[in-house]
C-alpha cells in the first residue's frame, strides 16, 4: 500500500494503543501522542513487537493546555509533509473541578479544545492527503445532555459526569460542523462502547465507576472498543463518507440535540474564540 502516517492522540494505553497496534500492522507510520515517556516507550515496543513495524513516533505532550496542543501540531507539521488521518482519541475526566492555567475547566479543555486546536492547526496537512480523514472519538454518554454556554468552565456549578458528557456532546457537534464546512477531508465520530479503559485516570470518581459498570454489562473489551476507531481510519468502505455518527463500525443516529445546526456554530465559535484568545497571550 501507499506509504500512510496517522497521529492519534491518547495512544499509549486503551483503545488508543489497541488502535495503534493494528493499524500499524497495516503499515501505517504511527505518530502517537502520550503524556507519560514511560508509557510511551512501553507502548512503542509493544507495537514493534505486535507489528514488526518500526515506522513509530512519539511526542510528549499535555493536551489539556491550549498552546501545548498548539506546540505538538507544529511539531508534527515539521516532520510530516502530509498526514493522512489524524484520530483524535485522548480524552479524561476530573473528579473535582479543575481550571487549567490557561483559565479552562480542564475536561473542557482536554475532551474539546485539545480536538478542536490540533484538528483545526493540523488540517492544511491533512488536506494533502487523496484520503485525508479525521476520526474523533465521541461516546453515548453525549444523549441528554445540553450545552450550557454560561457554565462551560464551571462559572455556576460542576458535576464531574455533567462535564463529561458535555464535552462528548461538543465532540459530535464539532464533528458535523467541520464536515459541512468543506469537502476534502472526510469527518466523522464515534462511539467506542462501554470499555473499561483508564479514562479517569486515578481519579477514581463516578465516571470511573459508570464505565466500569457499563464495560461489565456490555462486554466490551478494549480492542473491540477500537473497532471502529479502526475502522474509520483505514478501510475502503468508508473513503469519502463524512459527518456520520459510528458504533460497532455501522453509522447510527447520535442525540436529537446533537443535530442542532446553530449549536453547532455556537461551538465552533466558542472553541475558536477560546483558542485565538489564549494562543495571543505571550
């Protein structure tokens, strides 16, 4: 096959790292990101070992901070000529309420901006692709939740599950309204399952606990959470579909809200102005 690159985010345990191993056994030069050295030297054997591909990067990088992301998208501009798909997969959840130093609540900031800047930073490369694709991985805990534009950073209140299902809401409206923006880069998001994965870190809080739970009930281990995550960054079927909502690598319905064509302008607005405010402080 043609020589490929993809980054994904959060690749250094769970589905991000279940992903990664096999796609790289595709052959793909696997850029991952991680905050951990540690993790991501573990990470990058195990994949050599898995896949006897030895095409792998690794960049350090906290992507709860805006300039961060910022910084690892120019990184990868420098190194890569052309991405051809870019899996946004890191995500977390907090426990108590947390604001970034750059003033953001930190589920916020790591679930949506971290998408929204290295997505939006990255697209010009990824445009060079014939097959450019991004992938954001969303999740059914979006369905009833409602964006609340006066509480983003938790200026009224916080719920750690509120947050976190918020921002995967934000994920599928900024999904939608990417795909309807242009046509040479193909969009979509999914959900992965209940997997029980280390999302929350050692938070040990109720999210944890709910995805335990779920992963208990729905059986769902984490390389079948990475079905499609898998899926939609490299086969065939799905070259040129965009803007669709994917479990189990069949498109479905997202939330009724989630389709809301002025919210989803609302969330791009916000993020873009959130980023352009931070990226010009000095």
């Amino acid at each position: 096959m043609q020589h490929k690159n993809i980054i994904i985010t959060g690749a250094t345990d769970g589905i991000g790292l279940a992903a990664a191993k096999s796609i790289a056994s595709k052959g793909y030069h696997v850029g991952l990101v991680g905050r951990n050295p540690n993790k991501g030297k573990k990470a990058i054997d195990e994949i050599i070992e898995h896949s006897g591909n030895k095409n792998l990067d690794f960049f350090e990088y906290d992507l709860s901070l805006v300039k961060n992301v910022k910084t690892l998208a120019d990184q990868i501009k420098q190194k890569y000529n052309k991405i051809d798909v870019l899996l946004n997969n890191a995500g977390g959840a907090n426990k108590n309420k947390n604001i970034t130093s750059e003033g953001l609540e930190k589920t916020f900031a790591t679930n949506q901006m971290n998408y929204f800047v290295l997505t939006t930073e990255l697209l010009n490369i990824i445009s060079e692709s014939n097959d450019g694709r991004i992938v954001n991985v969303a999740s059914n805990a979006h369905i009833g939740a409602e964006v609340d534009y006066a509480n983003i950073n938790c200026e009224k209140s916080f719920s750690a599950w509120t947050s976190y299902c918020v921002s995967k809401l934000m994920n599928i409206m900024f999904t939608y309204r990417l795909a309807s923006m242009q046509d040479k880069v193909s969009v979509n998001v999914l959900h992965p399952g209940f997997v029980d994965t280390n999302i929350a870190g050692n938070e040990g809080n109720l999210i944890k606990y709910i995805v335990k739970f779920g992963a208990k009930m729905f059986a769902r281990t984490v390389d079948d959470g990475a079905d499609s995550s898998i899926y939609l960054s490299t086969s065939d079927e799905v070259k040129g579909v965009s803007g669709k909502y994917f479990f189990k690598c069949k498109e479905i319905r997202s939330s009724r809200a989630s389709y809301d064509k002025e919210d989803w302008q609302k969330v791009w607005d916000l993020c873009e102005n959130y980023k352009d405010e931070i990226l010009s402080i000095k």
